[in-house]
C-alpha cells in the first residue's frame, strides 16, 4: 500500500471522528486549543489502536486467509464504506452532543468512531503493510483533522457532518474495488 493509499484510507477512517468532532465544538460554548487538542487525542489515539489490534488478530489467520484476502479486504472496506454512508443518511445529529470532555464520554465516543478502524487492521494484515508507520499515519491524520473539526464546528455549526461521512464512506469503498482490481489483475 502505498503512501496516497494510505492517506486516503486515514483520511476516510476520521470521517466518523471528523462528524463526532464537529458536533463536540458545536456544542462548546467556548473553545480553546486545548480541548479540541483533548478530543483529537482521543480519536486519534484509537483510531492508531484498533488497526493495531486488528493486525494482530488478522495476522493469526494469514495463512488460512491468503487466496481470498482481497475479497475480504474489499468486503470489509465496502461495508464500512456503506455503513458511513447510510448513517449520514440517517436522522442522528449534533442535537444531543454536550461539551463534557470527561473520561467515560469520550472513551465511549472514541471507541465507537474508531471500530470501523479494527477491521481496517484485519485488511492490512493480509495486505502485509508495514503496521507501525500505517497507524501512526492513521493516528496523526485522526488527531490533525479531531483538532479541525472540533474548531469548524465551534466556528460554522454542523453544516459538514454529512458530507464528511459520505465523503468518507466513497474513500473506502473506492480503495476497497481498488485492491480487489488489482489482484484480479484487471489493472
């Protein structure tokens, strides 16, 4: 995988931290740097994890897995894709976001923008990436566009919350028939 890949797969994984992120700054009465800086660590600290994770358990099963991996890869990145794009569809918005920034809130929130990332890892185990440069990427990307989000959202309100799950949902999708094209070796 390589370095544009690997930046538009961070780029689509932050997407659900990115609409999380906005609505976090819509709902502060006040922001400073440092609690955007808070709500980007969170997100970008398991958005390093879960591919983590996932690579070692995907790594268990390589050798099982190997004549389909791209199969899986295009499964799981498409399903992923689909399920941002549906819940950007969906009712959920920012009315309900508070600006608590404590422990159990935002662990429940990192957790869950982040589980799309855990099967991401299963992917990269069978793609054989290079995992401590790919989640850190991953990492710093989440952290960087948190940080934007919680700021846009302060400043301009929840006016790209769906736009970024769409936009973030077509990103895998599209890496996902991208790996699959490639080893079918139509490409």
């Amino acid at each position: 995988m390589g370095l544009i890949e690997l930046f538009l797969m961070a780029v689509g994984l932050s997407m659900d931290a990115f609409a999380v992120s906005v609505c976090k700054g819509l709902a502060m009465k006040k922001c400073t740097w440092t609690k955007a800086g808070v709500v980007g660590l969170y997100f970008g600290v398991f958005q390093a994890g879960m591919p983590a994770v996932g690579y070692l358990l995907g790594s268990q099963f390589k050798e099982v897995i190997t004549s389909i991996d791209h199969w899986i890869a295009f499964i799981l990145l498409g399903l992923i894709g689909v399920s941002m794009i549906r819940e950007a569809f969906g009712e959920e918005d920012c009315q309900e976001a508070n600006d608590s920034l404590d422990v159990k809130t935002m662990l429940t929130l990192a957790v869950a923008t982040s589980i799309d990332a855990l099967a991401v890892g299963i992917t990269f185990a069978f793609l054989q990436v290079e995992i401590v440069p790919a989640v850190s990427f991953i990492g710093v990307t989440t952290f960087i566009i948190s940080v934007a989000g919680v700021k846009i959202g302060n400043v301009f309100g929840s006016r790209w919350q769906k736009g970024a799950q769409i936009a973030g949902g077509v990103i895998l999708i599209c890496l996902g028939v991208k790996i699959l094209v490639e080893h079918l070796g139509l490409i």
